[in-house]
C-alpha cells in the first residue's frame, strides 16, 4: 500500500505542483489581462484537480473514510465547474467595459476600446439597437 | 512529507499571484489574482488538513470554494457595468 501510494501519489502531486507554479509564474510574467486569463484559468483548474487526486487516494487508501472521499469528489466537481465560468465571466466583463488585448511589446490588438466592446457581446449587432434609441 | 512539498508550492504560488493582486494595472487583474488566490487557499485548507492528519478541514475548503465564485462574479457585475445611461452598452450586454 506504501509503494502504491509513493508510486501514484508522488508523480502526480509534482504535477499539479507544476501546474500550480507555472500558472503563478505567468500570472506575473505574461503582458495583458487576456494572456494572464489563460495561464491562470487552465492550470487552476488541471492544478486543483490533480492534487485533488492526490488526497483523494490518501482519504481512499490511508483514512479509509467515503465521507472524506465524498468531499473531495465536491471541491474538485466544483472547481471544475466555477473556474472556467468564473475565468469567461471575467474576460467578457473586460472586453465590454473596452478593455484592448496588447502583444508582447505593449502594441495594442485592436483598433480601438469600441472595438473590444463589439468583441464580447453575445449579439455582435446589439449596439445598432442603442443608436437607434438615441 | 509530500502535504509538506504541496503545501510550500502552493505558498509560493500564492506569493506570486499576490505580486500580481498588488501591480495588476486593471481591476481585472487584480480581480483574477483574488479568484486565483481564493482557489489556491481551498487547496491549501485542504491539503493543511491532509497535513494535520484532520480531513474535516474539507468541510472549509468546500464553503470557501463556493464563496469564492460568488464572491468574484458579484464583485465583477459591479465592475462591468459602471454607468448604465452612458450608453456604452447595449440592452443585450445586462
């Protein structure tokens, strides 16, 4: 049971640490919102769930207990559902308030704020509606 | 031993992702540090509890995740719509 565990538990705990520390170092490195949206979101969430593994093997092998497993099984189902939700959320809210996507050299993407605004309706063609009211 | 080396990568990410919290130009940026930061906090409950030899430390973890979300996507309806007569948004973005 040791050696089960060593052998699953340890690769798999270096991964999500990996995953952890590589989403952390491009949070700081990357060069606008958009970028740092992704390195963040996709290895939150890979990072959450293979170290969830991780203590769902030692609640399975080592305590033994279902309600402990059952919890786990909760954190990591809702995780995989809330952190990309929340990641969409927040980029579309970016792209509606104008916010513009930039390169690595600081260029920006777009032409302009009005642009980016266009770029995170759900319906492309909402804003004639609006000049039309005015 | 492995609880230990989870959680001092998981310190260290969060260092990082605060380091974004403090500079990120945008609220965005900062908004998505927070988020980022609170995910990691559920696993850093959990896996001190793993740690402890005390798995009902899950039960946090599990509230936290929920506040989490709803705390991020409340506070961003706030910032994504700062004045509803400016015209800037259309009916369909609400």
């Amino acid at each position: 049971m040791e050696l089960l565990l060593g052998v699953l538990a340890w690769p798999l705990a270096i991964l999500g640490m990996i995953f952890l520390i590589a989403g952390a170092v491009g949070m700081t490195r990357l060069p606008d919102l958009y970028t740092r949206l992704h390195a963040a979101s996709v290895t939150d969430t890979g990072g959450t769930l293979v170290i969830g593994l991780v203590l769902l093997l030692y609640a399975v092998f080592v305590y033994g207990s279902a309600m402990v497993a059952i919890k786990l099984l909760l954190i990591m189902g809702f995780t995989l559902f809330t952190a990309p939700t929340a990641s969409h959320v927040l980029a579309k809210a970016a792209l509606l308030s104008g916010l513009v996507p930039v390169d690595g050299k600081g260029e920006p993407l777009l032409e302009s704020s009005e642009q980016a605004t266009q770029l995170g309706r759900s319906r492309p063609d909402a804003s004639s509606a609006v000049q039309e009211k005015r | 031993m492995l609880f230990s080396v989870i959680a001092i990568a998981l310190l260290v990410a969060m260092l990082l992702t605060l380091v974004r919290a403090l500079a990120g130009p945008t609220a965005f940026d900062r908004l998505l540090a927070v988020n980022s930061f609170g995910t990691k906090t559920v696993l850093l409950i959990a896996v001190a509890g793993f740690l402890m030899g005390r798995p009902e430390f899950l039960d946090i973890a599990l509230s936290y995740a929920l506040i989490n979300f709803l705390g991020t996507v409340a506070v961003l309806k706030y910032f994504e719509l700062p004045d509803p007569d400016s015209g800037h948004y259309a009916e369909d973005d609400y």
